[in-house]
C-alpha cells in the first residue's frame, strides 16, 4: 500500500456544493445589503476559511462587518440540508473501495466543523474518516496546519498521506506540508491554476483516485 491516509477536501471534491455556496453568499450580501462581488471573485476564494473569505471579498473589511455576513452566509447555506445526490459521481463507490481496501480516511476542509457534522449525518458518513480538520479548529488553507494535525492525531509521517483536493489552496496547503497531493479537474480551481502546483495527477472523475493508491 502506497499511502496509509487518503486526506479529502470536501466542497467541490466530494461534494457537488459549489453553485450552493454561490447563491448562499450572494444571498447573505443582499441580507446585509453590501455590494455583492460576484461569483467569479466567491468561486476562486473557495477552500479558504471563512474568515479569509470574507476578508478577501470585502477588502479590508472592519471586524464588525463580518460576523453579520457570516451569520447571514450560515444561515442560507444551512437552510438546504445536504442530499446523497449532491455527491460527485463515483465518490461513494470509491470511498467504500478505499475504507474496504484498509486506507484510512480523513476530511480536511474549509467549512465548519458544525456544518461538516451536518453534512455527514445527513448523508450517512459519520462512520467513513478517521479524522476531521475543519477551518474553524485549525488554521485553514493554504497554511499546513490541517495536514500536520492529521498526522499527529492519526500518528502518521507525511510520506504516508495523500491529499485530493479541487483547489490551489488544497495544492499549496500539501506541499507546505510535505505531503503528496491529486487535484480534481471538476472543481472550484480552473485546470490552469492547479498545473501551478506539483501535484501528482489530475483526475477528470474521482474514481479515477483508485489508478493512483
């Protein structure tokens, strides 16, 4: 076995979330009535934590304009629980392939570890990870703060971890981190921008993960 750990970002890897989060932050801008900044601008920021975000899309915010933005962002995004149909094609399939084959699985995200809780209750996943790093519990992407707790809690080097993400920021937070890294082509980062990074593959369908472990 090539890796002991496969490490998943979650919205835009797993999870098909991407227009959701869009509507959802276009939504909280007009709750708060602030000038909205566009998808284009909310898709790129997309695998930060949520304070980088909204520091990135407001500019150099005031600390009291972001707690009602995120307040009205959770709000929208939470109003719509999360559905097996959300899940990226044969990322089920694959998932089973890999816990049934010994890898340990791990999440590591940008969202909130309330919101991530949510959604693996609703989908049935609570089960599947051996570990869960989330924005609000460590530092977020692209810092190496979440990969370098997954090796402490799992025990694990960084030679053994894998890490799948749709996102520069997955990319960046890897290789900071020493740890080896597949990004997805179907995500919130254009192809252009990932190639940036040394990433090992990038794979067109997420079952593609299983020619690569």
């Amino acid at each position: 076995m090539r890796y002991q750990v496969i490490a998943l970002d979650w919205d835009g890897t797993l999870v098909n979330s991407l227009d959701h989060i869009i509507a959802s932050m276009r939504s909280a801008f007009a709750a708060v009535q602030r000038d909205y900044p566009g998808d284009t601008a909310v898709r790129e920021c997309i695998g930060l934590g949520m304070q980088d975000v909204l520091t990135r899309l407001l500019g150099e915010p005031e600390p009291q304009d972001l707690d009602p933005l995120f307040q009205a962002y959770r709000d929208a995004f939470m109003a719509r629980p999360s559905r097996s149909e959300d899940m990226f094609p044969g990322v089920m399939k694959t998932l089973n392939h890999l816990r049934n084959s010994g890898y340990q699985l791990s999440v590591v995200t940008g969202k909130s570890r309330a919101g991530l809780d949510r959604a693996l209750d609703e989908l049935g996943l609570a089960g599947y990870f051996a570990s869960l790093h989330c924005a609000d519990q460590v530092a977020p992407k692209p810092r190496p703060d979440m990969l370098l707790e997954l090796m402490k809690t799992l025990d694990v080097p960084a030679s053994s971890i894998l890490m799948v993400g749709d996102t520069t920021f997955d990319l960046e937070m890897a290789h900071r981190a020493g740890v080896a890294s597949i990004g997805v082509a179907y995500g919130a980062h254009s192809v252009e921008d990932l190639v940036k990074w040394p990433a090992l593959a990038l794979l067109e369908r997420f079952e593609h993960l299983l020619d690569h472990v």
